[in-house]
C-alpha cells in the first residue's frame, strides 16, 4: 500500500502541471471540452480540466502578409506576371469564426487574389498595369474584405509590388526607351552645336568690329599726323601739294625698309626699282599741278557763266 502513494503523488503532480497553459502575445487559444468549443483563451497563464479540456489549436492575432504571383494577360496581348502582397489579421472577437469556418484561409485569400486580377488587367494594356497598380490593389482589397470579413479575418493593406512582363516584351521595351533617349540626346547635341555656332558667328562679328574699329581709329591717327607733317613742311616753304607726294614717297621707302628687315617674308611691293621713288614723286606733283589747273580752269568757266 505503502508503494502505491507515490505514484498516485506523482500522476496528481503531473496532472496538475498538465492543468495549466501559456498563451503568448497577440495569440489566442482554442480550447475544446470533449471535442466540442468551450472557450478562447487570450494572452497568459490559463488553467484548463486536465483530460476533459483541450488545444485544439492557436490563431496569431498578429498582422501576417500572404505573397500571391499570378500570371495572366493583358488587353494589348501581353502575358505578365503580377505579385500581390496581402496584409491581413485574425480579429480578436472573431477568432471562432476564423479558427472553425476556414480551414485554409491562405487558399481561399489566394483564390480571392486570382479571381479579381485576372478580372482587372485583361482590361488594361501593359502600359497601364504599371500606371494603375494601385487601382489594382484597390480592387483586390475591396473584394477580399467583402468576403473574408464573415470568417473573422479583417484584409489591412494589398500591394502590387512586382509587375514581371515577358523577357521579349522587355527587351523590346528597353530598346523603345534607349531609342527615345538616343533622340533626346540628339536633340540636346544638335541645339548644343547650334548655340556654338550663333555664338561662334557673334564672337567673329564682335572681332571684325573691334578690328574694323583699330583701323579706323589707326587710320584717322595717320591721317592726324600727316596734318601735322604738311603743317611743318608748309613752315619751310613746301607747298601742301609738295608736302603730299613728299610724304607719300617717304612712306614708299618706310614700307621697302620695313620689309627688308623681314628675312622670311614673301610679299613683293610695286614698283621697287631705285627710281621708283623719284618717278612716283613727279608723277604726284604732274597729277596735283595738273588738278590744279583743271580746277582754275572750271571756277572762271563758272564766272564767266555768271556774267
């Protein structure tokens, strides 16, 4: 007899220990009383009739994601394959129905995701699927939280967040947008030559001005110092046609002197020959005497006219 304590000490400790269950966070334990619902137990330390109650399972009432890849076609004939991301939880007043009405919720979501996409992007066309995805994702939350509601599961966000086309459709794609940005470049380079050239052609115009502008202003300095010069000689006694053809022969030997310090240079100045010089000066003089002359000539014309 004495034997037989013991166990019976040692079947009601483990009984007892048996008793008792832990809930985690955010879970919720179904217990079942000889296979029947009894009650939901939430978060902690619970106590359950050893041998009569029961787990019958546990529900996380945390937020879970459900990733769902469907394949289908579009309106302009394009098969793509789309991944829906289903945010979702159990609510904690309708864990019964979540726990005894559905037996494979992740199926039925997923059927749910088929159903209303393969609905939705046959009436768009490729480039749409891309533009309207959230319209996608609206339409697929829309339709899960009409029909899952009723079995305690409550639908918190649905996300498109992969649209796949066909390798080919890719690759033609690329090929359009390397093709758009090529013009772009072009277009870019071609307003960019342009600019250089306009501003090539106002530099140039800017330099002939100021080089026009040098030669003028070295001109009417030249022309100031041969004033100057016809002032002087005209002191001395030389007469300012004299004083011209002077100084037009001095410049002609200036001109042969200057290019004679050149060694490399290739221009020729005509006439050259010693003479020259004394040839240019009398036919100066001829042709001032000769202009002087015609000019008396037409002034007592004129008063004669007069009378």
């Amino acid at each position: 007899m004495s034997y037989f304590f013991p166990v019976i000490l040692f079947l009601g400790v483990i009984i007892l220990i048996s008793s008792f269950f832990i809930v985690k966070q955010q879970t919720a334990a179904i217990i079942e009383r000889f296979g029947r619902f009894h009650s939901i137990r939430q978060s902690g330390l619970r106590l359950k009739i050893p041998l009569v109650d029961r787990i019958a399972g546990r529900l996380s009432l945390k937020i879970q994601q459900l990733d769902v890849i469907i394949e289908t076609k579009t309106l302009d004939d394009v098969f793509v394959r789309l991944k829906v991301s289903v945010q979702y939880r159990v609510l904690s007043q309708k864990v019964y129905d979540a726990f005894y009405k559905l037996d494979y919720p992740h199926e039925q979501i997923t059927s749910y995701v088929f159903d209303v996409v393969r609905a939705e992007v046959p009436k768009m066309k490729l480039d749409d699927v891309f533009v309207k995805k959230d319209d996608i994702a609206i339409a697929v939350k829309a339709e899960l939280n009409d029909a899952m509601l009723e079995y305690g599961f409550d639908i918190i966000k649905t996300l498109v967040t992969d649209i796949d086309p066909d390798a080919q459709v890719k690759a033609a794609m690329n090929r359009i947008n390397a093709s758009e940005r090529e013009k772009i470049a072009a277009q870019y380079e071609g307003d960019a030559a342009r600019i250089l050239i306009v501003e090539k052609a106002k530099a140039e115009a800017e330099s002939k001005r100021l080089q026009g502008q040098g030669i003028a202003d070295q001109r009417r300095e030249i022309a100031r110092g041969l004033e100057e010069s016809v002032e002087v000689l005209n002191r001395v006694g030389i007469n300012s046609q004299e004083a011209s053809a002077l100084i037009v022969v001095t410049q002609h030997y200036d001109t042969l002197q200057s290019l004679g310090e050149e060694t490399n240079s290739n221009l020729i100045l005509l006439p050259n020959s010693p003479q020259a010089g004394s040839n240019m000066l009398n036919e100066m003089v001829a042709s001032f005497t000769a202009s002087n002359q015609i000019g008396e000539a037409m002034k007592n014309a004129k008063k004669k006219g007069d009378k």
